[in-house]
C-alpha cells in the first residue's frame, strides 16, 4: 500500500470533478460528503461538517487518506460515521423495545432511518470497491 503525502491528496482533491472548491480569501478547500479538505498557509486539515462548523477530525482518520489516496479516504471515513450513527439509531431501537409500552411510530421511524443509513453505507462500499479497482 502507497502513501500519499498531502499535496498528492491535495491534486486528487483538485482533480475530483464531484469535489466543491470553496476558498474565502484565506484558505482554500475542497469539500464532498461532508469533510473538507482545507489548505491554509501551506497547512493542511481534514474537517468533518457538523451543523454549521467544521471540527477538525480526530488524527487516526488522516491515515485513512494517507494510505488509500484522496476519494478512497473519503469514504473510508464517510463509512466509520455512518457505522456511529448506525450504533446509535440500534441503541434507540433497543431502548424503545425494552420500555414497558413500546412506541411503534419510533421504533417504526429508528428502523427507517437505520435502512437509510444501510443503503448510503452500501453506496460507499461500492464507490470504495470502485476507487480501490481504478488504483489497481
């Protein structure tokens, strides 16, 4: 397995026709599903979108851009988050069934929400398979 260095990804990042380039006089980034790619005084970061600001991710998610490239990374990340999200809608659908008078409008809804979640992780599967096939 390569590793990429920053501005490799950078380029890739560039290169990506279903990334949005936005800069602000300051920095410049590139976003899709939620995380941007951000280059500012020659630094850069990988920020996760989070209602309406952007932390920095936590520093295990830059391997996974550093060892597979720019859109495998992507979602790589995409997928952990949405395995977190899918833990989390388990636990409500669990706490739901356990209560004496369980509600079926939110078990109904968790359970919608879970094949969501389901269906985009498969999405990125696939388009992980395929950006893993086209390094190849």
């Amino acid at each position: 397995m390569s590793q990429y260095t920053m501005e490799e990804l950078w380029s890739q990042a560039k290169a990506d026709t279903l990334a949005a380039y936005v800069t602000d006089g300051d920095s410049e980034a590139y976003i899709l599903h939620g995380i941007k790619f951000e280059k500012r005084d020659g630094n850069y970061k990988l920020l996760k979108a989070t209602s309406d600001y952007y932390p920095e991710v936590l520093p295990h998610f830059y391997y996974y851009f550093t060892s597979s490239g720019y859109r495998a990374g992507l979602c790589e990340v995409v997928m952990l988050r949405i395995e977190e999200q899918l833990e989390s809608v388990e636990r409500r659908i669990q706490k739901e069934m356990n209560e004496p008078k369980p509600n079926q409008q939110n078990i109904g809804y968790a359970k919608s929400t879970r094949s969501n979640l389901m269906d985009k992780y498969n999405k990125f599967r696939n388009e992980l398979n395929q950006s893993i096939n086209n390094q190849s």
